[in-house]
C-alpha cells in the first residue's frame, strides 16, 4: 500500500514517464507541487523566466527527442501566459504535457484571486484536456495524458489540478502503467496496394512529404520509396531534413516561399504522394489550382485531414512510417528517365536564386557561412519572418529533427526557449538560433535562463531594425504604405546580451567576419552574435495573397 | 500574414441531419462538443442531450445542416477523446420531432 499526497504522486507517476526535466515558473496554485519536486529530487527543473518560455523550452525538448515533454505553470496568469506555446504545439502536432496549478476545488467558480477557466480555455488547443477532481483521478490522468500526447498525432494535453488536489492524501495499492505510445491504426493492404499501383503506372509523380514523416520516424523510409520509384520530392516547412536537401531527387520546400521549380514540379506532376502533411495554405497555395492534374495518394495517421483542403484520390489511414514500410516491397523500380530529365530541366530553368550567398555581411551568405563552420549533428532553430524563411531556403538540412521551427502558428518567440530546451535535451549537440531583432524581444528574457545553464546555443541575431516579413508585404502588397514594420529606436543587443551574462558581440565591427564566426560558432557554450541585415532584403520567391503557387514573384 | 483566400461556401439549400452522440458522461464534455461546432464556424440547429440510465453515458441529439464540411466535422468529432461514437440520421428522425411541441 502506498501513501502520498497528490503533489508528490504527481512528480512520481512523472518520473514514472521517464522525465527528467521539467520547465516552468511556480506561483500559489501549484506550490505543493513544487515542494514534492523538492523533496523527491529527482526531476530537474529548468527556472525559465516567463510561462510562455517554458512551453516553448518544454517544445524544443520535444521537438528534438520525439519524447512529450512536461511544463508547468500556477493559476491565472502563469496559465494563460502558457497558452501560446500550447497551441504552437498543437498546429505542429508536438507532444507536450502542460500542468498548470488550479485553485482550490471548493473556490472553483468564485471567481477567486488567480483564478482563470484554464480548462475551457485550452479545449480548442489542445488535444484533450483535464480539470482533476481527486488525488485519486491522477492515477488514471497523468499516464493518459502522455498516452494521448504521444499516441496517433501527436499533441499538447493540458492537466489543470486545483490545489486542494495536490495537498489531498492518497492511498492506493498498484502504480498504473506509464502512458507510452499506442500502434497506429491497422493498415489496409488493399489501399496500400491501390497506392503502390497509381505510383508505378505513374508518369510524372511527385513526393510531398511533411512534418508527419518526422514525427513518425519514418524519413528513411521515405528516402527510400523516392529512390526505388525515382519520385521527385518536396518537402513542407515542418517536413525539411526528412531528405537531404542536396539529395539528387529533393525539390526542397514547396509553397509561399518555396523553389520554383518546386512548386511547377508539383504542378505538372500527375501523382501526388502526399505522407504526413495536412495541405496548409502557405504550402498550397490557392487550394482550387494546386496540382490540378494529379491524383493525390494522402497517408496521414489523422483521417480528419483526407479532404479538408483537396479530396484525394486515395487516402490511406495509417501511422506513415508502418505506410511506407509496406508500400516499399510493393513499389516497383524505375529510373523514369524523361520526368527526371524534365525536372532537372525546371531546376535549371528556374533556379532558387541567392544573392550574395559569398558574403557573410548578407543574409543568405550568413546562413551559408554558419552551416559551413557545423556538421550535420547541429539543430537548426530558427524564430519567425524573413529570417525563418532565408534559413529554410538556404541551409542545408540533412537529418530529421535537425530543424525546428514555429510552422502552424508562426509565433515570434518561439526560437530561444525551443533552442534552449533542445540543447537541453541533446547537450552534445550545437543548437544554432537564427533569430530577427523582432522576434528575439518576444522571450528576450529567457536568456537570462540559458546563462544560468549554460547552454549550447549559438544566436545569430539578423537584425533589419524591422519586422521584416510585415515591410516586405507592405512595400509589395500595400502600396509601400510602411506602418508599424520600422523600429524607430534601435536596441544595442549586444550590451542587453551580456547584461544578461551572455558573451556576445557584433559581426559589424569584426575585421574577419568568417573567422569570428566559426570561432564563435565552435567555441562550446551560449553565443549571441549581432548581425546587421540590410532592411530590403527581401524573401523571393513568393506567392502573392490568394494567388496559385505557380505565379510566384520574384525580385 | 497574409489574408488567405478561400471560395466562398454556398450557404443556402442544404438539408437537415440529425447526428446521435454517445459520449463519456463527465462535466467538460458539452463544452468540447459545441467548441468544437464553433470553431469550425459550423451552426447548431438543435441540441439535446440527457445521461444514459446508467449514468456513466450520456447520449447527444444535435440538428445541423448537412452542409459540403459535414463529412470532416464527424470526423473531427470522433477524435474527441470523450465521443465514443457518432451516428447521422435523417431529418425526419422523431427526436426533433417530438421535441417540437416545446419550442410552439
Ligand atoms: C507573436 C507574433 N506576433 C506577430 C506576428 C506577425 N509577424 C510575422 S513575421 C513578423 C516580423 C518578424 O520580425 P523579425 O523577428 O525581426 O524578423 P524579420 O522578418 O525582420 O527577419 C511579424 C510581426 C507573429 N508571427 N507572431
Ligand atoms: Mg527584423
């Protein structure tokens, strides 16, 4: 027979689910938590400096390992500033566990001090959620909601556990299970053989391959099916590193932002292999004239994506790693020598152009130099605006779970406390930050956390003194009516970095950029490199509002 | 950022459906359910809803039009962890029906 309070059962059935750190910001609401945490010793927690970074350094922790990974906030405020990272996590489909301290049971409804509807708040971003009413409910909790943060698509669970919860004392005779993954649902042969079938008598088929490859572990796989079936591959931005950029059949990424030649590969193919992507607008485009000639083959774990944007052809309901494997004895080898021809002629009709790939003083130039002084073990975070979209053009991403980056929701800030958590979770890897001057203000104070650890994170700042993606839209689609996209007032980052005790410096004012920059980059430990980038520099190519992927713009 | 452009949805001339619900009885259930309807931007004619006799079930009545995203809202509602199943049926099912002579 065991005997404990709630708090302590909750860091218990933690340790349980093979968690060693944690994230997060105490307060009233969750405090007899945090003293079991101190009592059992046994969880590390990471201090961060605002609720929403500790979300998002619980996400990058995720992110790397594939893992759910857990933060906690109190009541009222430490809760709602949570929020933002948890429906991060649920557009991107990253398994996170948020705990969040409640009031007491009996003060639920009182409006009391501290007190927000977290519960009904959190229903539409995440993909369940608890209020727990007894000590007792957290047996059956807590493992629930690692198993449905990590089963099928992946997502955020929010746990909500008033006070009175955590202090009441709890018997019971066995510990349940940990909460692990489930197997996806059961393949259909016939629709994996109806799949294998439109591939082989394919002409011109195009692989689309996104974030759900990453997710499922299955890029090899995917690697693989493209070279036996020689199918020209693009990937989404959640999918990047699933094939080697430089691999001879990857496009790269499609959509908005993405190659050309990615994007009329995809027009003229007559197959579409859709695995692990949900067609979101910034990748398609005008959904009516995407791949108009294609049938679309859609494997996706998440039957609720087959026809929300295109109605496939096939749909195939099935975790797409297990998809693949059996597609792969099925598939026939081709060489397919007139489409590859064909889509090498695109590639060099229409080039992904990089101006002043060779300068290190310019953006894609800085990119390019930062990938050349890592190997491919370094993760790649990034923030969001047009830095986000340079490193996801430029840099070469090799690995799954190399790159990490706000895709669904695009939230400014995200990129510091995801880099921190992943150097976190993987402290023999080089975690590189690019980072605008807009963006990096959102959880600025969080470097105040990675000093204190210590972490290895580079920060390239790309600093336009701008929101850079917001003047570029309205220099192109707004008749260059510029509002609210110019700081007025620069900050000095580099004195705000070591203000927080982060050794840093400016690229401007180095004789060798190059030198300083690798010698930064290889030095163990946190970095911050300001960078300044000229303010018109633009992302091209780039569909414009509403218009088919097919017309992008150029500079 | 920038505005996404969609068709319009046709909005007029579909029919009613009448969807059955059953569904884990616990507080919180409801609000997943017609969360889910509005955040979709999907209407809800009509909605019942009582605990099975055994208390543990609770069956939900909804009245929607069964409009083009239907099919993708049943989809969505079955990945509800607390819905443990949905079944559509006609119009003319009696529940509505019947329910009709306390809404004169
Ligand atoms: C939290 C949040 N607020 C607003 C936006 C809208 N937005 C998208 S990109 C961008 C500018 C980003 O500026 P910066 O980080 O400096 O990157 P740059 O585009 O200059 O490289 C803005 C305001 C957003 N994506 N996230
Ligand atoms: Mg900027």
């Amino acid at each position: 027979m065991e005997t404990m309070t709630g708090a302590e059962l909750m860091v218990r059935l933690l340790e349980r689910q093979g968690i060693t750190h944690l994230a997060g910001i105490p307060g009233g609401a969750i405090l007899p938590f945090y003293d079991a945490l101190a009592q059992r010793g046994t969880i590390q927690h990471i201090l961060a400096r605002h609720e929403q970074g500790a979300g998002f350094i619980a996400q990058g922790m995720a992110r790397v390992t594939g893992q759910a990974a857990v933060c906690v906030a109190s009541s009222g405020p430490g809760a709602t500033n949570l929020l933002t990272a948890i429906a991060d996590a649920h557009l991107d489909s990253i398994p996170l566990v948020a705990i969040t301290g409640q009031v007491p049971l009996a003060m639920v409804g009182t409006d009391a001090f501290q007190e927000v509807d977290v519960y009904g708040m959190s229903i539409p971003i995440t993909k369940h959620n608890f209020l727990v009413r007894s000590a007792a409910e957290l047996l059956e909790v807590i493992p629930q909601a690692f198993r449905l943060a990590q089963s099928g698509r992946p997502g955020p669970v929010l746990v909500d556990v008033p006070k009175d919860v955590q202090n009441q004392k709890i018997s019971f005779e066995h510990w349940p299970e940990p909460g692990v993954r489930e197997p996806g649902p059961e393949i259909s042969l016939p629709a994996i053989e109806q799949a294998a079938a439109l591939i082989n008598e394919a002409e011109r088929p195009v692989l689309y391959l996104g974030g759900g490859v990453v997710a499922s572990g299955a890029a090899p796989l995917a690697v693989a099916l493209a070279e036996q079936a020689s199918m020209p591959t693009v990937m989404t931005l959640m999918g990047l590193g699933a094939m080697p950029v430089d691999h001879p059949l990857s496009l790269g990424m499609l959509g908005m932002h993405g190659a050309r030649y990615a994007n009329f590969a995809v027009q003229e193919s007559d197959l579409l292999v859709v695995v692990g992507a949900r067609l979101d607008d910034r990748a398609v485009g005008k959904a009516s004239a995407f791949a108009p000639n294609a049938k679309i083959v859609h494997i996706d774990i998440d039957r609720a994506e087959f026809g929300k944007i295109k109605t496939p052809y096939l749909a195939v309901h099935a975790d797409v790693k297990a998809a693949l494997a059996a597609l792969l004895p099925r598939v026939r080898p081709q060489m397919r020598k007139r489409w590859l021809a064909h889509v090498a002629a695109l590639k060099a009709r229409y080039p992904l152009a990089m101006p002043g790939r060779d300068d290190v003083r310019q953006h894609y130039g800085l990119i390019a130099a930062v990938a050349e002084a890592l190997d491919d073990s370094a993760v790649v975070v990034t923030d969001v605006g047009q830095h986000q979209m340079w490193a996801a053009q430029a840099y070469p991403l090799r690995r799954p779970r190399q790159w990490l980056t706000s895709g669904g929701l695009g939230t400014m800030g995200f990129g510091l406390p995801a880099a921190i958590g992943a150097a976190l979770a993987e402290p023999q890897r080089t975690v590189v930050l690019f980072t605008g001057d807009g963006s990096i203000k959102m959880n600025i104070q969080e470097l105040a956390t990675l000093a204190e650890l210590q972490a290895n994170v580079k920060i390239v700042l790309m600093d336009n003194r701008s929101l850079g993606l917001v003047y570029q839209q309205q220099n192109l689609f707004y008749g260059k009516r510029v509002i609210a996209s110019r700081y007025g007032h620069g900050v000095d980052f580099v004195t705000v970095a070591l203000g927080f005790g982060v050794p840093a410096f400016d690229l401007d004012g180095v004789a060798d950029p190059k030198a300083a920059l690798t010698e930064a980059l290889t030095t163990p430990g946190p970095v911050f490199i300001r960078c300044p980038i000229d303010a018109e520099a633009f992302v091209y190519p780039m569909v414009p509002p509403g218009a088919a992927n097919t017309e992008m713009i150029e500079a | 950022m920038i505005e996404q452009v969609a068709e319009p949805l046709p909005t007029s001339g579909f029919e009613k459906t009448v969807l059955e619900l059953e569904v884990n009885n616990h507080p919180g259930v409801m609000s997943h359910i017609v969360g889910l309807f509005a955040r979709r931007a999907f209407n809800v004619e009509g909605i019942l809803c009582m605990p099975l006799p055994d208390g543990t079930v609770s069956r939900i009545w909804l009245l929607v039009f069964a409009d083009q995203r239907l099919e993708q809202l049943i989809k969505q509602l079955e990945k509800l962890v607390d819905v443990r199943s949905v079944r559509q049926h006609g119009a003319d099912h009696e529940v509505f029906v019947q329910a009709e002579r306390f809404f004169r």
